[in-house]
C-alpha cells in the first residue's frame, strides 16, 4: 500500500528541537496550506513530525511563515484526548 503525503505551506510557530532518551533529534510543528476555490479560501493546519538531520535543519534555518514544502507519510495515533492526523517525514 502507498501512504505518501506531499504538503507546501507556512510554519506556525517557530520549530522547538528536541531530543528523545535515545538521543534521536526530532521536531514537532504545525504549518498552514491555503486552498483558494474561485472566492472561497480555506486554511489547513498540518501537524508535522521531523527527525534526525531534517529535524536539526528545520530548527536551525527555518523560523515561523518560511515556506517549506513536507514529503512524508500520513499517521493516525489515538491518545487520551482522541485521535491525532500528522505527516511523519521518516
């Protein structure tokens, strides 16, 4: 089965680095994708999930409104709260 999901928008806050007990770098953030369809205009908000080397560049070069293009894949996690959509770029 594919699961690819290719996404350009907008960050939404500025990327936080962290590292997880393993000592693996990750990034978590959120960006924006407009849809305009003739006069109507939507805003996505994507959650993302960055590791590794990109997690590191991310967090160092890109800062809230820079424009990054995302290519990962779609996850679903359930958690106390409900269920959670975001793009996992490993």
């Amino acid at each position: 089965m594919i699961n690819r999901v290719v996404v350009i928008g907008r960050l939404v806050n500025n990327p936080e680095l962290k590292i997880t007990v393993a000592g693996t770098s990750y990034v978590r953030a959120t960006i924006a994708n407009e849809q305009i369809y003739k006069d109507n205009k939507h805003t996505n908000f994507i959650d993302i999930l960055v590791w590794g080397g990109l997690a590191e560049n991310l967090s160092k070069y890109c800062d809230k409104g820079r424009k990054i293009l995302i290519d990962g894949r779609l996850e679903i996690k359930k958690n106390k709260k409900g269920e959670a959509a975001y793009i996992n770029t490993t």
